[in-house]
C-alpha cells in the first residue's frame, strides 16, 4: 500500500513550478492542447534515466563526484538557457507556431526529455526521497522503490497534463493580445533562465 505522505509530498513536489512545468505551459500557449500532452509525456519520460539510476546506485556516484555532478549541472544549465534565450527572442510569434503543431511532435517529445535528463537534481531526488518511504520490512527493496517511482511519474504525468490543457485553453484569448502573448513568454524565459543560474551556482 502506498504511504499517503509519499502521495501527498509528491503532489507538492509535482505542482511547484519548474522547468518542466514552464516547458509544458508554454508549449500549451503556443500550440494546441495535444501539444501540451505531448510536452507532458516528454516530461515525463525525462524522469526515468533520473529513476533507473537512482535504482541502479549511480545516483551515490553522482552524489560523491563533484566533477561528474558539475559536468552534467553546467550542460544543464547550459541548455536551459539556450531554450530562455530562444524563446525571449520569439516572443509575440505564437501564431506561427501554430503551424507547425504536427510536425514537431518528435522535437516537442526530445526537448521535453532533454530538460528533465539534464537536470542532476532530478537524480539526487530521487536517491534521497525515495527511500524515505521505502519499508524497513520490505521483502523486495527494489521493486518498492520501482512502485513508487511509477507512482510518482503518474502524477507527474497527470499535473502536467492538467497544466498544459489549462495553458491551452486560455491561448485564443492571448493570440488575440500580441503584447500579452510577448510579455508571457519574456516572462517564462526569464523564469528558465532564472532555473539555469541557480541550477550553475548551486553547490549540489
């Protein structure tokens, strides 16, 4: 049975803000609602290279190497800002996004992944929150932890979908206000680039 505080810390984690939530928003208000859903499965998915380490041990290596940590902290930090800076510089184009809704599944899918994969925290999350509720009389340790991950991916999941829906279903509004379109998305790079700082300042 899984632990009602495990459910509940996991619901707060999910809901506050971060890079994968903006990214689902804005993909949201950019593009249809599918968009969005497919943005939150990207997501998603980004979890579990984070879940497997932390399963398979790598997450201690992680947590031990300062270099291995900084390598990955700084490709990170890296690419969130390239995608702040994209989209500071797009702002106001929505519209001409909404051409290309069908044909960027693929790319909506792997940037979403790439977020949520080059972000270290993801995996010392999961190597110090998870066993938190793992049973001390657990005949199976591992496939507890592996629960529980499932658990959590699917509420990821179902968050994420409720915010890009919600995002998409305001954008007619904003596609009419091309200023109120610009100011949300300078204000979502911004946010990202905010993310990408402290993500490269952050000692763990």
């Amino acid at each position: 049975m899984i632990n009602p505080e495990f459910l509940l810390t996991s619901l707060l984690i999910v809901l506050a803000p971060g890079t994968g939530v903006v990214y689902t928003i804005t993909t949201g208000l950019a593009l249809k609602w599918r968009a969005s859903l497919i943005a939150a499965f990207g997501c998603t998915l980004g979890i579990v290279p984070h879940m497997l380490a932390c399963i398979l041990g790598l997450s201690a290596i992680l947590n031990m190497s300062a270099q291995v940590f900084s390598v990955i902290k700084f490709a990170g930090a890296g690419y969130l800002l390239y995608l702040a800076w994209n989209m500071w510089r797009d702002s106001g184009k929505l519209e001409l996004n909404r051409k290309t809704t069908e044909t960027s599944a693929a790319k909506i899918i792997l940037k979403a992944i790439m977020i949520n994969l080059l972000n270290p925290k993801l995996t010392i999350f999961f190597f110090s929150f998870l066993p938190l509720f793992i049973s001390p009389n657990a005949p199976s340790p591992t496939r507890e932890m592996i629960l529980l991950s499932a658990v959590f991916m699917g509420i990821t999941l179902i968050i994420f979908v409720l915010y890009g829906i919600l995002s998409s279903g305001i954008s007619e509004y904003l596609l009419k206000s091309s200023k109120a379109v610009k100011r949300i998305q300078q204000a979502f790079a911004v946010i990202l680039a905010g993310f990408a700082l402290k993500l490269a300042l952050s000692e763990k």
